[in-house]
C-alpha cells in the first residue's frame, strides 16, 4: 500500500486581492500551496504570503496552459490541486480530496464538477453543472500549451469523478466578465490562426446561432430562468467573437500581402 500522498495546492494569479480570503479559507488544510503571480497591481502578493502561501512572480505573460505549467514546477508535493482564486473547495470535496490522498491510485486523475456563479444564481443547467474538470492529479502530469482553454495532458491515465462540488464564482461583475470574455476569445482565435485555421462569414453566423440554441435548448438553459437566456445570448456573442476574430485576422493578412 502505498503512503498518504502529500497535496500541493497551485494557482495563477492577477490584481485577486477581493477573491483570494476566501480561496485561501477553502484549501489551508493542504500541506503546501504556491501562488505564481502575473504582474498584480493590488495587494494579492502580500496578502498570500502573510497567509504562509509561496509566492513567485513572473510577468512575461505566454498564455494559460504555460502558465499553469510554470506554476506547477515550484510544486513539491505528490499531487497537484490546481484552482483558480475565484474558486472555493466545499467541504464535501475536500473529504473527497483527503480520501485520495490516503489510498492512491497509480495512472489516475481526478474530475471535479463545479458549480458556477452567473449574476448571482448557481447554474444547474446551460451546460454550466456538472462542469467537470480535471484539476486534482499526480505531480508527474502537466497542463498543455493551449494559450486558453487550457487543459490537463492526461496521457491515457483514468479519469476518476470525485463527490464534491468546486464553487467558481465565475461571473459576479458583468462588466468584467464580458472584458475576459472577449480577451479569451480574441486568444483563441490569434492560437487557431497560428495554426492556419480559416472561417467563413457562413460559419461565424452559423456557429454563433448553434451556440444559442445549444445553450438554451441541448443544455437546458431555459430551465436556469433568466440567467439560463442571458447565459444563453452571451454564448453565442463569446462565439462571434471567437469565429470574427479569426475571420479578421485572415482578412489583415491578406490585406498586407497584396
């Protein structure tokens, strides 16, 4: 049998000084947690280290999956707990977590449904619940490169879902939440634009009305109530904004090589 696993808790960080209590409330049962930090302007540094959290800075920005990375390499632990600091471990996950820990499992990774925040209302639906991720798993695994959207490499291993919910307060200003929204987009597209992916006006128009309707009507986000339809609207604009990006950023190159 092999021993009790020691639990390294990772995060990425910007300017979370108002997110970060909480967070750090939610996982100081953990043996070690260690914050990388991307050029806050507040004081999120500060207030981590003042809570016994390793800090580490670096501003050179290469996008999520990179970071994550990064973040990871200053890791001593056995297994990786990878959040966000708008995120919150409940307490039934964290039993869930320290089950783990005490029995193991060779080649498994673990999923965690997550409950996400959308103008004050926890969804159940839109494709939004059980929004399993990836994010507790052995130390030898690491984040892919993806400049968004980024996710765990799992490499073949078993993915095993934990009881649990991971709290994410994914949208409390909708401001805010709109501005990260079009900067992930405009990602996206700059990374499948590398790549020599192409779009067409047809499939911008096409993509963003089929999000609307997978939303609304696949995920059930009519049953979400008015959150469900604004959730709903949102999609299909992050979508536009996604397939319009990548169409413009075809069209200026073309336009510099004529």
């Amino acid at each position: 049998m092999m021993a009790q696993q020691r639990l390294s808790v990772v995060m990425i960080a910007k300017n979370a000084e108002a997110l970060l209590p909480a967070c750090l409330d939610s996982i100081d049962w953990a043996d070690e947690i260690i914050l990388l930090d991307s050029g806050s302007a507040d004081k999120t540094c500060e207030l981590a280290a003042a809570r016994g959290v390793k800090v580490y800075q670096s501003t050179d920005w290469p996008g999520f999956g990179k970071q994550r990375q990064a973040a990871q390499h200053y890791a001593t632990g056995d297994m990786i707990l990878m959040i966000d600091t708008d995120e919150r471990v409940t307490p039934a996950l964290r039993h869930s977590i320290e089950r783990v820990l005490a029995t193991p499992t060779a080649n498994t990774v673990y999923s965690i449904a997550r409950r996400n925040l959308f103008l004050g209302r926890f969804m159940r639906h839109s494709g939004w619940y059980p929004d399993r991720v990836i994010r507790l798993y052995p130390a030898h695994y690491h984040y892919n490169d993806n400049l968004v959207h980024e996710s765990l490499d799992v490499q073949g291993a078993q993915v095993v879902p934990l009881q649990g919910d991971l709290k994410h307060l994914t949208c409390r200003d909708f401001g805010d939440f709109q501005r990260k929204q079009f900067t992930y987009a405009e990602a996206w597209a700059q990374e499948r634009f590398l790549r020599g992916k192409k779009t067409s006006i047809a499939a911008i128009f096409g993509h963003t009305f089929g999000a609307f309707l997978k939303t609304l009507v696949l995920r059930a986000g009519v049953l979400d109530g008015k959150q469900g339809w604004i959730l709903s609207v949102v999609s299909a604009q992050y979508t536009f904004n996604k397939y319009a990006a990548l169409w413009a950023l075809h069209r200026i190159k073309a336009q510099e090589e004529s």
